[in-house]
C-alpha cells in the first residue's frame, strides 16, 4: 500500500493494538510466564489481532485500487504488483535469510517443510508448522489475497467485485462449519487457510467500495454516531474468546468480529475529533503501528526459540531487532522502490500505458457515453 494511504493515524493507532495483542499471546510460549487461565484462551487474542491487520488490509488495498481508478481511468497490475514486492516481499524474504543462517548456528530449528512453505507463501496449507515460521500463515493469506483481489477488480469493476466480497462473507462461515464437521483431515489449516479466513479481507473490500453509499443512510450514521459504538471494540474482544467453541466461532463468531472490526475503522475515520480516535492518534501507537510489520515478522522466534531467560529480555530484543529491520531494511526497500518507478518512468514511457488494464465499463454507463 502507499505511504498515502497507509499513514492513517487513527489506523496506525489499531495496527499498534493489533500487533500488542499478537504479542501479548505469543508472550505466554515465554520461559517463565505462568498462566492465571489456559494457554488456550489468552492465544485467542493473537488470532484477533491478525483479523484486525486483514480487515484493515483489505480496506487499504481497496481504496487505493479504487483511488487509482478515479485519478488514472485504470487500475496497473504491474504498479501494484512491483509496489507490494518492495513493500512485502524484500523485508519478509530478509527475514527468512537471517533465519537460514540462525538455523545453521543451531539458533532456531526448522521441521518438516517450514522452510519451502515459507517460501513460496504456502505456510497457511501447511499442516506440520513449528513455531519459528509458523506465523507466516497470515503473510501467506495476505499475499494470495495480493495476487487475486487486484485482478478481480480489474476482471469484474467496482460493483460486481463488490459482490463477490459480500458473497464471500456469507461462503466462508459455510466453509469453515462443512470443514469441521466433515473434513477433519483439513483441521490443522482451518481458520487459517485462505478460504476459510478470507471473509475478515473481504469485510475490509467492502467497506472501502461501499462506505459512502452506507454513510447516505440514516440509519448506519446514527448508529456511528451514538455511543452504543463504544460497546462496540470490548464487544470484538468478548467474541474472540469464543473461538474455543468451534460451533459458534466458526459459523457466526467470526463473521461478528469481522464486522465490528470494519465499524470501529469506519467510526475511527468519520469522526477523528473524537476521544477514541485521538487516542489512537497518540504518538506512540502511531509509531508502533508504522513499524508493525517488521515487528509482526521478528517478534516470534524471539518470543521462544532464541535463549534470553525469558521476559523481559526476549521481549526487548524482538522489539530492538524489529525497529533495527524496519530502519535498516523496510525504509530502504520503500525509497529503492521510489527510484525505480522514477527510472521506469524515465526511461519506459510507453511501460506504464501497456501495464495498464482498463476496468469494465457498466453499459449503462457507456450507453451514455455513445
């Protein structure tokens, strides 16, 4: 996503949340840290807080497929596609290098397949994770919902590629409740395989191709604008401990917590004069947002399989070597992307006409225009 759309305060504010509940779970496989309930519980709000990154992430890429739209005519998949390669790919492929060389000092340990999987971003079909690449599942989901979403839009325009997400918000609760009744083989990867989580993306995809059509009616402002939205994000919280309870998660559960994700991030954008979206604004979650994803991609062999005695040392070196890669690789990839498109531009005039790929016209639409 562009440094423009990304840079959202108040969205920044629940990437910091998102990220502090991943490792607010993950902190619980520390050496030394008892538990007050099981394991079990305290790991649903790692779940919840990845939701929360889809849910955004599939209303960033919207808007600014859509944005690109309304300024340019067209959508490029060779722009977006090279835009997610420095944005995505060079950090996440950084970090599974220094995880090679890790592995051959007998720092951290690979089994099964970890490695390939990681790779070739198929960890969220892999059945036999261990714990070291075991959260690249969700960098998985992200990835292929990289490579097939930009397409639909371009296949399929606003409004039926709007349906296709609106459809997949009623598809994937089916799914997920017909895998675990009937397909107990494919139980390791439910909640996790893309068809089966692609429903918090989706929710993301329709709010930014729907959210001033929704703003129009009277209903939905009233809602946003009452305080019952405050009820709202413990509302979230309170359902995702409903996960140890597949029959509820799995069929309504998760399909709750991805709408009252998309509201609190409408509510957060429609009124930022707000208490609650100020909050979100404060500096320090801002800056931990921005830096989320390297700390999403360091923060887990360090929260186990590297030896610092446990808290609190295991959870500043994954902090420390998280900002290190955000500064020393992330923003580097970000400005050689720059260059790159400047000398493209430069050099390719005619590259950016062939990359684009126009979006259907409706026909009423071109009626009209004939």
């Amino acid at each position: 996503m562009s440094q423009r759309c990304a840079r959202i305060p108040q969205l920044d504010g629940l990437r910091a949340i998102s990220i502090s509940l991943v490792i607010f779970a993950h902190l619980f496989n520390s050496a030394g840290v008892s538990l007050p309930v099981s394991w079990f519980r305290w790991q649903m709000f790692s779940g919840l807080g990845v939701r929360v990154f889809f849910v955004i992430s599939g209303f960033l890429i919207t808007g600014l497929l859509l944005r690109e739209k309304e300024e340019c005519g067209s959508i490029s998949l060779l722009r977006f596609y090279g835009r997610r390669t420095f944005r995505i790919l060079v950090p996440y492929y950084v970090f599974l290098a220094v995880l090679i060389v890790a592995q051959a000092l007998h720092l951290v340990r690979f089994t099964g397949n970890d490695l390939l999987h990681a790779l070739t971003y198929t960890t969220n079909y892999q059945t036999d994770r261990s714990w070291v690449t075991g959260h690249c599942w969700s960098l998985a989901v992200e990835e292929q919902f990289y490579l097939l979403w930009p397409l639909a839009m371009v296949l399929l325009g606003k409004r039926r590629a709007a349906l296709a997400a609106l459809g997949m918000l009623f598809l994937a609760p089916v799914m997920r409740s017909f895998i675990w009744k009937f397909v107990p083989a494919m139980h390791p990867v439910l909640g996790i395989s893309f068809e089966t989580v692609a429903d918090a993306l989706a929710a993301g995809c329709l709010l930014a191709c729907a959210r001033e059509k929704l703003w129009t009616r009277t209903g939905y402002r009233a809602l946003l604008s009452s305080r019952w939205m405050l009820l709202v994000p413990p509302a979230v919280m309170g359902i995702s401990l409903f996960d140890a309870f597949p029959s509820i998660s799995y069929t309504v559960g998760y399909s709750l917590m991805n709408l009252g994700v998309a509201l609190i991030i409408d509510w957060t954008l429609r009124f930022p004069q707000k208490w609650t979206a100020r909050a979100l604004s404060l500096r320090p979650l801002v800056y931990v947002g921005s830096i989320s994803y390297s700390l999403y991609l360091w923060q887990q062999p360090f929260l186990e399989h590297v030896d610092l005695q446990g808290l609190p040392l295991n959870l500043v070196a994954a902090l420390a070597v998280a900002v290190l890669a955000h500064y020393a690789v992330e923003r580097p990839s970000l400005a050689l992307r720059v260059r790159v498109e400047e000398w493209a531009r430069s050099q390719f005039p005619q590259l950016r006409r062939r990359s684009r790929i126009a979006m259907p016209v409706p026909a009423e639409q071109a009626r009209a225009a004939a």
